[in-house]
C-alpha cells in the first residue's frame, strides 16, 4: 500500500464520518425535534449527507486521483450513494423491526456498516480517474496481457 493510498484511505474516513455524523444529527433532530418517524427521517439525513459527501470526496479524497468532470462523478457518486442508502434504509428497516435497539444506534451500525463498500465503489468507479487513452485501453483488453 502506497502512502497515497492510505492518505486517500484516512481521507476518505474523514469525509465519511463527517457524513456519518451529518446524516445521524439529521435523523436524530428530525426524530426527537420534528416527531418523524426513522425510516423517514433517514431520508432526509441521507440527502443532506450527500452533500457533504460528494463535495468532501470529490474535492479532497479523490481530487488527486479523478480525471473525472464534476458531472460524471456526480452521476456516478450520485448513484453509489443512492445504492449505499437502498442497502442502509433496508438495513435500517430490518434492525428497527427485529426491535431490542434504539433507533439512533441501529442507525449508527448501519452507516459504519456500509462505509467499507462505498469507499471501493467510489475509488474504483465513482472517481477512477479518466483513461486518456480509451481508445489504445480498449484495444490492450480486447487483444489480452
């Protein structure tokens, strides 16, 4: 593991537990000061986390490394992101109905759950950086090693 590479790693947690904690405070204001219900309330956590996330992940975890435009990576995030919260808002639902933990640390389980699989998503979709050759890059793969 290159020192890069674990500049990126430590990054990466940085923005995500910035996120994370985004993404609890929303839900746990949303639940204790607006009366909504979790399942709901997470939702609009995860909206406003995406934001913080994107935009952390974009301009400092992956800045060196994506020879992506914003757009691209928006889409791309945009849709790890969404299957991210699919898998969590499932989770979430299955904790909550097994019952016996509080809604706020089953939400907790869930997001330190998942960050592993978004991190390899994101660096090795989201952001990889752009061939500057695609055209020469599909060729090598289409004729092998």
């Amino acid at each position: 593991m290159s020192n890069n590479d674990r500049v990126q790693g430590l990054r990466f947690i940085a923005v995500g537990t910035t996120a994370a904690a985004v993404h609890w405070s929303v839900v746990w204001l949303a639940v204790e000061r607006l009366g909504l219900q979790p399942l709901g309330a997470n939702v609009l956590g995860w909206m406003i986390a995406f934001v913080v996330s994107f935009s952390g992940h974009r301009h400092w975890t992956f800045a060196a490394t994506s020879g992506l435009g914003t757009g691209q990576s928006l889409w791309r995030f945009g849709l790890v992101s969404l299957g991210g919260f699919v898998l969590n808002e499932l989770s979430y639902a299955a904790v909550l109905h097994l019952g016996g933990v509080r809604y706020d640390v089953a939400l907790g389980l869930v997001l330190v759950g998942l960050a592993g699989v978004t991190f390899v998503v994101s660096r090795w979709w989201a952001f990889r950086p752009a061939d500057p050759h695609p055209v020469a890059a599909a060729r090598c793969r289409a004729d092998g090693p």
